[in-house]
C-alpha cells in the first residue's frame, strides 16, 4: 500500500505544504488562542509527524512564526502563517516538536478523513457549537499531551 499524500496552501498559495503520510491525530481546539490564531470559534486541526511535512514557499521569507506564549497548554506554540495573506500554516508546540499540527482548512480536495477525533479545551467551547457525534472530549488538554 502506498503512503498517502496531501498537498495543501494558504489563502495566495504562497505557502505550500506537502504531507507524506497520515494524520496521527485530528482534532478541534476550543482554547483562546486557537479562537484568536484561526479567526474562529475553534481550530480545526490535524496533527502529521513533522518529518512527513514540507513547506515550500513561492518568495524567501515568505512563512512568519509568532510565539505564542498565551497558550492554555501551558507550553509556548510556534503558529507559522503566511505573511502575505495571513493564513495560518501550522502550528508546533514546544516538547512536542516531532508533530506538526496543520489547520485542516489548509488541507486541498477531499477532508472527510479528517473527522476530529478529540476536542479540546470544552471549558473554553462557545454554547453555540454542538460536540462533533463520536469524538472524545477534554476539559483542557490530557495529561501526557
């Protein structure tokens, strides 16, 4: 069997992303900081092994990294986005750096394999988004992640 790819880009295709393999997990977040990073009431992500991921971008310099000290996990998150259009790319959270999470959003063609698996950070969940039927949720993060 041969290992699936994605391919993927921000809003202007500045920032390309290709993804060698599958997602080790998706899921939704619900923290303050993926609401602010996303522009949304929740990230809708998918976590990839780093080593299967690759950005290229169309001009140097193209991708920027904010370091998000505000993070609810209590670790600093690197939020890399493209510093034409704004579009978020990826995030890496400190102490975990062997996965990149990807905004699924970003992620071209078919995305029904990309069903969260987990929701995070359900204290923080706006009243108005209904739990995704089948996932497993979190208060906060799970001890360990």
């Amino acid at each position: 069997m041969s290992t699936p790819t994605r391919n993927g880009s921000c809003l202007c295709g500045g920032v390309k992303a290709s993804i060698q393999g599958s997602p080790v997990s998706t899921n939704t977040c619900h923290c303050t900081s993926c609401q602010k990073f996303s522009g949304a009431a929740f990230g809708s992500l998918a976590a990839f092994k780093t080593s299967e991921v690759t950005f290229s971008e169309s001009e140097s310099s193209i991708m920027k990294t904010y370091n998000d000290t505000s993070a609810e996990s209590g670790r600093i998150v690197k939020r890399l986005f493209c510093g034409r259009c704004g579009s978020p790319v990826c995030g890496i959270r400190e102490g975990f750096e062997e996965f990149t999470i990807l905004p699924i959003g970003i992620l071209d063609g078919d995305k029904s394999d990309l069903k969260p698996q987990y929701e995070f950070f359900h204290k923080s969940k706006v009243d108005w988004i209904a739990p995704v039927p089948g996932s497993q949720c979190f208060e906060t993060l799970p001890s360990g992640s």
